[in-house]
C-alpha cells in the first residue's frame, strides 16, 4: 500500500473524522440515555414513595401504624417487585421494612439509614456491601404531633446498570466496524473514481510523434477529470500540429533547395574544368564543390527522412530477399573497405526473405557499412552477418573500430548527432546516417540496436519482421 497515494491519504483522514464523530456522538448517546434510564427509574420511586407518604402516613394518627404496615404490603408487594419499602418513625426506629426481593439481589436489612437534615424529598445511591447499588428515594410525611415519618422506595440499579453496559458495549464493538466499512468503501471508492486516470496514463504512455493523431480517453464525469481529459488532448492536437509544421517545413525546405544546388554544382563542375581559369582559383572551385556536394548529400538524406517521416515507405512494398541483397551491396562497397585498409568479411548462409521497399533497405545496408569503414582504423576488420531468427530477420554488421562512449550510445540515432566531432571530422556524415537507419528500420515494422565498446568497436543489428512463407 502506498502511504502516499490519494486513497491512503482520503482513507486515513476520512477514518480520523469518522472516528472522532462517532466517538463524540457514541459518549454523547451513552451519557443521555443512561441518565434519561436513571431519571426514569428514580422518578417512579419518588412517585411511590410520595403517594405512601400522602395516602397512608399523613392518615396514620387516624388509622394507627398497623394498618399503614399492612396497607403497604397489599398495596405495593414490594418482594414480589423486587423494591425495598422502608418507613422510619419520627424517633428514628424502623415501623416497616420490606423482606429480601425475590431477586435476592440486596439484603433490605442491611441499608443503611438515611441521613437526616435533608429536604421533603431526596435521593440517593446507596453502594451496599456486596458491590450492589440501590437507587432510593425518599419523602418525608406528617403524622400530627408526633413528627415526621420518612419513607424511603427504591429498587435494584443493577437493570439499569446493565442496559448502559449492553449499550456500551454495542458502541465499542459497532463503530469500529462502521469505520471499518466506511473506510474501506471510501479507498475502493477512490480508486474507482481515479481508474480514468489510470486509463490516461496508460494512452499517454503509447503516444508519440509516430500516433500523435491519437487522443486520450474522455472522461465524461463533468468535473475536473473530463476538464483534464479535454485539455490534454487539445494540447496533443497543438502538438500533433506544430509537429506536422516542422516536418512539413523541413520536407518542402529539402525538396526547394534540391534544385538550385544541383544547378550550382553544374556550374562549379563546369568552372572547375575550365582552363580559362587559373589553377589556384580552378583549385578553390574544387574545394567550393566538395563543400557543395556535401550540402546535397544532406539536403538529399532529410528529404529521404522528411518522407520516411511522412510514412512514403510503402510506395515500393515488395519481397526482399534481404541477405542476397546485402551480400550484393557488401560486394560494391568491397572497394571501399579496400582502399580503407579494412578486411571485410560476411556470413550469409541462406535467404531470408522481408517485406519491404528494396532501395531503403539497401540504404540501411549501406549506412551501416559505410560507418563500419569510415569509424575503423586502417588494419580493422567489419564482419556482417544476415540470419532468420525466430519470426526475425537480423542484419549485424560488427567492427573493430572506435567504438562509442557509453552516454552517446542512447543518442546516435538522433538527427544530426555526431559523436565527436575531431574522430568525425574528414568524413562527409552529417549526423544523419544512423536515423536514417532507424527511420526505415521502423517504418518496416522492426527496429535498431547498438553495442559498443569504446576502443574495441560496435555492433549494430537491425532486426525486421520476416515475410510469411
Ligand atoms: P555520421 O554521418 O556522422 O556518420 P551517423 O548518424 O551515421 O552520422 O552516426 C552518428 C555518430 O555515431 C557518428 O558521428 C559516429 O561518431 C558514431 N558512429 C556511427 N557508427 C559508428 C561505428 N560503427 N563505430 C563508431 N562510431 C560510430
């Protein structure tokens, strides 16, 4: 679990409030009913307790003590509900005192006598001994000249006792549980309400400039969410816009600026080979040239990329039996490796066959045997290998060349990334060869991997779906 996750942190504030509410409200419910249960109860006993001090008592002088004694047992019965009667003459000696409830749950003999001094009517709760606790009320009664009788009612506070304990515990036990319910309802509950989110997460990840047309799910909650939702996916738009622009801007740029230079490379050939002109000037056209040739050469690989990019790959889409066809283009730049000084040597046991436009895949080829030669030393050596692997077509062309510093092998198939520019420097790349590489390995369905060990030299590998049989 996640302690920082929005659904632990809403789960554990919602968990503190709720437990604080219910506690406040369980005591507050707890206090109120236990004292409306204790009210009640001694309210009866007060009623009780003055109707006999009303009725019998103030009467006494006429009818005589044995009839209050025996009017109250037939009246009130006081074993039979459990009550304790006890009527105290003016002198303090006892006229009438109930026998044991018929719950045995006090001794009425054993209570102690009231104390004196208090008002017409009271209450008390009297702890006896036995950890029992009888909830008595008194009233006091005017028997005539001979003074004040005090009758006393009460009954067991045990009942009442356990209502509040059975209620006690029932809060103890049932609002854990609430909580419990809630909170956990309210984590799940969170994290469905952020499963849309999790869904936008996962579309994003998949979009690049390669799919930027297309958009993260809607969440049509009208809050934040679907606010969220909408506003990413303009922005997408915007980007998928300024996107296309660039691309579209740098296709037409290539494309507009083929045409001039292949004019002026015309006319400087032309002047180059005029003998009208002076050697050294004939010799700064040359050198002009070369540097012209070199700006078509680049001009010419962003149009072919611009095009890639444009998705153009498919215009020549045929069977390609890629190891013939890299046998034969090592063939052609076996010159090359030649005048390097680098043995080149290939491995080519069978056909395998791809789908594919024939002329970029050659240029792949090419790139990477080109790199091979032109990033080895004189005395190395360039080994290709072509191979069915599984589903795959590997094409691995291995050098014992310079090798690429680690931090600039993620970078390599970027436009116009060029390792260092002194080990570059004499060679006529641009940064271009490699992403164009990656541009028709991709758009074949496949991909381009590179190991390299600086100093030692540096494997690539193209790896392209096969052609079903
Ligand atoms: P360039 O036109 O400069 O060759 P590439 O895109 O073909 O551009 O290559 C990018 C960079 O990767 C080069 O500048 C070079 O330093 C490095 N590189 C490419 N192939 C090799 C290789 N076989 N051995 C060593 N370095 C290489």
């Amino acid at each position: 679990m996640n302690a920082r996750s929005i659904h632990f942190r809403l789960a554990v504030w919602h968990s503190v409030l709720l437990t604080a509410v219910f506690a406040l409200l369980g005591g507050l419910l707890y206090e109120r009913v236990k004292t409306y249960l204790d009210d009640t109860l001694l309210e009866t006993q007060a009623r009780r307790a003055r109707q006999i001090a009303e009725t019998l008592l103030a009467n006494e002088p006429r009818t005589g003590e044995a009839y209050v004694v025996r009017e109250i047992r037939e009246l009130y019965a006081p074993e039979l509900g459990d009550r304790f009667i006890r009527v105290t003459r003016p002198d303090g000696s006892v006229l009438y005192v109930s026998g044991p409830p018929n719950d045995q749950s006090f001794e009425p003999s054993k209570v102690p006598p009231a104390r004196a001094g208090r008002g017409e009517e009271f209450s008390r709760l009297e702890v006896l001994g036995d950890g029992n606790a009888l909830l008595i009320a008194a009233s006091r009664a005017e028997a005539g000249p001979k003074g004040t009788y005090l009758v006393e009612v009460g009954t067991s506070a045990g009942p009442v006792e356990r209502l509040a304990h059975h209620l006690l515990a029932l809060l103890a036990l049932g609002i854990p549980l609430v909580i419990a319910v809630a909170v956990a309802g309210s984590y799940f509950l969170s994290r469905t309400a952020l499963d849309p989110v999790a869904q936008m997460t996962l579309k994003a990840e998949i979009i690049s400039q390669h799919n930027l047309s297309e958009r993260l799910p809607v969440v049509r909650s009208g809050d934040e969410l679907e606010r969220l939702s909408i506003a990413l996916n303009h922005m997408i738009a915007r980007l998928a816009d300024a996107f296309s622009n660039s691309k579209r801007f740098v296709a037409d740029a290539s494309h507009e600026l083929r045409t001039p230079l292949t004019v002026i490379r015309g006319e400087l050939e032309n002047l180059a080979g005029d003998q009208r002109i002076p050697a050294e000037l004939r010799d700064r056209i040359g050198s002009t040239l070369e540097e012209v040739e070199r700006l078509g050469n680049i001009v010419q690989k962003l149009f072919a990329l611009s095009r890639l990019d444009a998705g153009e790959a498919q215009a020549e889409w045929v069977r390609v039996d890629i190891a013939a066809l890299a046998g034969a283009t090592a063939e052609q730049m076996a010159l090359l490796a030649e005048d390097r000084k680098i043995k080149m040597t290939r491995e080519i046991p069978a056909p395998v066959h791809v789908m594919g436009d024939r002329a970029r895949l050659k240029q792949v080829i090419v790139n990477l045997l080109d790199n091979a030669i032109k990033y080895t030393p004189p005395g190395g050596s360039a080994h290709m290998k072509v191979a069915a692997q599984g589903a795959q077509a590997v094409i691995e062309v291995t050098d014992s060349g310079a090798g690429i510093p680690p931090e600039a092998v993620p970078l390599v198939f970027e436009r116009f990334y060029r390792v260092d520019r002194d080990r570059s420097a004499g060679t006529d790349g641009a940064g271009l060869g490699l992403s164009i590489v990656k541009s028709i390995s991709v758009a074949h369905g496949g991909r381009v991997e590179v190991e390299s060990t600086l100093g030692s030299g540096s494997q690539f590998r193209v790896i392209l779906p096969l052609a079903e049989a």
